[in-house]
C-alpha cells in the first residue's frame, strides 16, 4: 500500500513539473516577443496583435497539400535543383480528362495531328516508329484545326542529359507551338527520365496539362484516368507485324517454350535497384529466363555482389 502512495506521489510530481516547464516556455517566448516589438510613445495607443477571422489559405490550387517525394531529398540534388523537379512533377498533378482535356476539339471525331519536326532536330529510332505508327493510322490527319489529339514532332523519348539522343531547349519549342495551350489536348511520349545516379521523374520542361505516356512512372506521380503507362520497348522493336500468334481459342496459356523473358541491366543502388535485385529467384532457366548484368554506371564494381561475376559471364553468351 505504502509502495502505490509513493508511486503515485511520484507521478504527480512528474506531472507538476512538466506543466511548469511548459508554461515557462510560454512565458519566455511572450517576453522575448514583446522584447522585439517597439514599446509605443506616450499618448500613443497600445497595438494589439491582430485577429485572425478566416484561417489562412494554402498556397497550393484546391487545399492540395504538397508531399515532398523522397527523390527531393538525394543527396546529389541542390535546394534550387529540388524546387525545380517539385514545381514540374507537382504543377498540374491534379490533372483529369475532365479537367484538362477539351472535348470539344473532338466533336467531329477522332483525329491526331502530328508536328511538323523543328528544323535541326533529330528523331530517334524508336520514336520514329511511333511517330509513323500514328501518321499511318486511320485516325491521323494533317489539318491542325481538325484534330483532337496532338503529338509533338519533338522526341522527348530519351530525358536523360548525358544521352546522345537528348534533345535540348524543348521548353522553348513547345511553347512556340501554336497550338499548345499550356498542353491541353497534347500527348507526350517518354521512356527514360533523369540522371544517373538520381534518375528522378524531371524532364527538363514543363508538360502542363499535357498527358504523359511514360515508362515505369511512379505511381505517386501517375496521373489516374489521365497518364498512360507505356512498356519500355527497345529500338529494335518491330515497327509492326511479327511472327504469327500462337494463341487460340482451345489453348490458354499459350504454348510457347519461354513464359517470361528479360535481359539487362540490374542496377545495384538507386531507382529500380530494390524491384531488379529481387527478381533474380524466379529465374529457373526453362521457361523463365532474367539475364541481368551488373556493368552499369562507371563504379559499379565498388557496389558488385556476390552474383555479379557469375550474372555477368551469363549475360554476354
């Protein structure tokens, strides 16, 4: 019994001491406060701190607060280089097809309009192919003001700076389109983003309300009923056609000898690292085969495993 009284003695006087703590500090901030706040003059009025009425308002569109993503936080990236990925990424996040898209362009149908390339561009393989994909489609048409849907001339497949096929000053040439209108009604095509080691989501310009068909785009910037969410095909893809199916009605799955095959890099740290390094299990050499290597980036030997050699002398068979 004595033990119980002393114990709640005890947690009261804990209790007493931190509410006098806490209103110390209450106490010393008012006087620090008034201690920065010029005294007023005799015959002056006392001011008053004023009243708040209405709660003040966010600075973001729609009380949509901003999360930052853990790719503003790298170490390689500057404070001035973050806000720049944080206003691209974030700017028209909230963007839906009934909000961004104006159907009224597609009234008398659906037709896709594809621009003319700037002068002095080059357009890569790859982008080529999905470029004359559209213009041999039924939908495309070549009267501006009859189209619905727009594709930039422009290839904007590769946005990493240190890539031979990165095109500079975009920014500036689309919004000399006569059509772009902060994006609207714009489709952008991209497969890979950012800089190694970051590879962040940023492509060096602003799509607006553009949406973005993109290759392994992060779900907390994916766009839903917007973004498409497009594979990443090599430019050895096939421009159409291929080998016959070997799907019919009477045979699911399909008897094929391989179910799933991929061959690449396995990136040992950064983006992709942790998704790649935990797929080598399901690789039995049958039917499922994952061939990877570890020859990625100028210092990977400093981050090699114990799977690299063995993973690497399969890869180059």
């Amino acid at each position: 019994m004595q033990a119980k009284k002393r114990y709640l003695l005890v947690s009261l006087g804990a209790c007493l001491l931190l509410v006098a703590y806490l209103w110390g500090l209450q106490i010393g901030e008012f006087h620090h406060q008034n201690h920065h706040h010029q005294r007023p003059g005799p015959g002056l009025p006392r001011q008053h701190w004023p009243e708040w009425t209405h709660p003040l308002s966010t600075y973001l569109e729609d009380g949509e607060q901003e999360q930052d993503s853990p790719l503003l936080h790298h170490q390689h990236t500057s404070p001035r280089e973050r806000r720049e990925i944080r206003n691209h990424i974030y700017k028209s996040r909230r963007c839906r097809m009934e909000t961004c898209f104006d159907f009224s362009r597609c009234q008398r149908g659906f037709k896709v309009y594809v621009y003319p390339l700037p002068k002095g561009d080059k357009v890569s393989e790859s982008y080529q192919k999905i470029l004359t994909a559209v213009e041999d489609s039924r939908f495309h048409t070549t009267d501006l003001n009859e189209a619905c849907l727009f594709v930039l001339g422009i290839d904007t497949l590769d946005r990493d700076q240190l890539s031979s096929q990165y095109i500079h000053n975009v920014r500036a040439k689309i919004q000399s389109l006569p059509t772009w209108n902060d994006g609207r009604n714009h489709l952008i095509f991209n497969l890979y983003s950012g800089t190694w080691p970051d590879y962040t989501e940023e492509l060096g310009f602003d799509i607006g309300q553009a949406i973005l068909a993109k290759a392994s785009i992060d779900m907390d910037h994916f766009r839903p009923h917007f973004d498409v969410s497009i594979p990443l095909f090599s430019k050895d893809h096939s421009q159409k056609g291929g080998d016959k199916g070997y799907l019919t009605l009477n045979n699911v799955p399909p008897s094929r000898k391989y179910l799933l095959v991929f061959k690449g890099k396995r990136y040992l740290t950064g983006i992709g690292s942790e998704t790649r390094n935990a797929l080598y299990h399901i690789h039995n050499g049958e039917d499922i085969i994952l061939l990877t290597t570890c020859k990625h980036g100028k210092d990977w030997e400093k981050h090699k495993d114990a799977r690299c050699d063995r993973e690497n002398e399969e890869y180059s068979k």
